[in-house]
C-alpha cells in the first residue's frame, strides 16, 4: 500500500453502487422490505472485490452500517445493488478498509469502468430471475417497479 507523505493513503478507482430503496422477499415475493439488513435503501456503496464466475451473485463491498453509521465490509448480493459507477475515491476510511480486506490490486478506470457495466448487468439479472412466475405485490415499490426496468 503506497501512501503519501500525511499517511493517507493513495486514492484508487473503485466501482461504487447504491442499496436498492425497496426489495422483494418472502412466499412468492408478496412482502416489500427497505434496503437489506446492513444498508439503509439508497446507501452508497463501494464494491471491494467481485466474485467472477458461477455464481457471481455475491460481491463484497465497503459502506456506512444501517444503525451505527460504522463503515463496515460486508458481502451481499449483487441483486441488491443498483446504479453502478466507477468512481476515484479519496475518502480515508474507505481506503483503510479497501485495502485491509482485500490484497488485490486497485483498477485503473478503464477496468473500473467495464467492471461497472458488467455488474449492473449482472444485479438487473439476477432481480429478473429472483422472482420469476409470481406476480407483484400491489402498488409495488420493488425497484423493477419505480425504475421500470424488464420484469421476469
């Protein structure tokens, strides 16, 4: 880890994501919740590492906790996760995290930008095959609904 003369260390090129406002869960997807577990909906989000290959639903990210305000690193499900950008980030305590957890190199912006396109294609998948033959709830909130994105 390379660090500049204050001790901070260097920024890197992450791919950064927003928690889904509200998702499906339970029989047949009836039930709405907001965010997931550990993330508020519309939390920021900073993709650490990608786990590439079968079963590419699971993606390790760096964010702010839902009841502490804690930056935590967490995996989740890339279903769970929209809007991905690549992103030059600065802020001390996610590059503190970013490089604890992980021991990969960072990505330049040409990769964190294709990385970007690859996983937002990959979550509208996976939330397209989550529920698959149940209908929605009504007055839907799920974010299929509000962005209008394809339904399975």
């Amino acid at each position: 880890m390379s660090t500049e003369s204050s001790g901070t260390p260097e920024p890197v090129w992450l791919v950064s994501a927003n928690v889904v406002w509200w998702r499906r869960y339970g029989a047949g997807g009836q039930q709405l919740r907001s965010g997931t577990k550990s993330f508020r909906g519309g939390a920021k989000v900073y993709v650490s590492a990608v786990h590439w290959g079968p079963g590419a639903d699971k993606i390790t990210v760096i964010g702010r906790e839902r009841h502490t305000g804690r930056w935590i690193v967490i995996d989740m499900a890339t279903r769970n996760l929209h809007s991905f950008r690549p992103r030059f980030v600065h802020t001390p305590r996610v590059l503190e995290r970013f490089h604890a957890s992980t021991r990969r190199p960072a990505w330049d912006a040409e990769f964190a930008a294709g990385a970007a396109t690859s996983l937002e294609r990959v979550a509208r998948e996976y939330r397209a095959e989550g529920w698959r033959g149940s209908e929605h709830p009504p007055r839907c909130l799920c974010h299929a609904c509000l962005t209008g994105e394809p339904k399975a």
